[in-house]
C-alpha cells in the first residue's frame, strides 16, 4: 500500500510530500512536492504533481514575483516570469 505523508518543518519553512509504500512487491518512496519559504518566496524545489504546483499557487492569488522555480537554473526562471506554465515546460528532464 502506498501513502502520502505530509512533512512540514514550520521551524524552517520547509514543506513536503512524500510518497512511501510498496506496490506489487516494488518499493516506492519519492518526493512528489518540496517547497522551501526563503526569503519570503516560494522556491519550489521539486513539483512531480499531476497538475502544475506553481500554476495552483498563482491561481490561489500568489503572484509570480513570489514563485521561485528552485529546480531550474536561473536563465529558465527569468523566461518563464511572465506567463502561466504548462506541466510539460515544467517537467524535470
């Protein structure tokens, strides 16, 4: 069986989803989403979710100015601040 835990490190602004479990005899255990707060900003360390964590944050009123994409190198960031982002552009390679 296969579950998701939520690890919150309020102390260090540190948010976490955790997938861990077995499936068919496979062990599964990954980081489905990582958000760290630094700087007052949203860095998003690693989003594996089905639809767009970033996209859900600016549809929430977060504005993009606040969203840090940590998994891309900063010449990415900087082209993707001005429009919504598809899953697909944000799918790590």
């Amino acid at each position: 069986m296969v579950q998701i835990e939520h690890i919150f490190d309020r102390e260090r602004d540190r948010y976490l989803l955790v997938e861990t479990g077995w499936d068919d005899g496979d062990r599964i255990y990954g980081t489905l989403l990582h958000i760290d707060i630094i700087d007052n900003k949203l860095w998003i360390q690693k989003d594996q979710m089905d639809e767009s964590i970033a996209n859900e944050l600016i549809d929430a009123g977060i504005k993009k100015d606040y969203i840090v994409l940590g998994f891309e190198q900063c010449s990415a960031k900087i082209s993707r601040r001005s429009k919504k982002l598809s899953k697909r552009e944000m799918a790590i390679s």
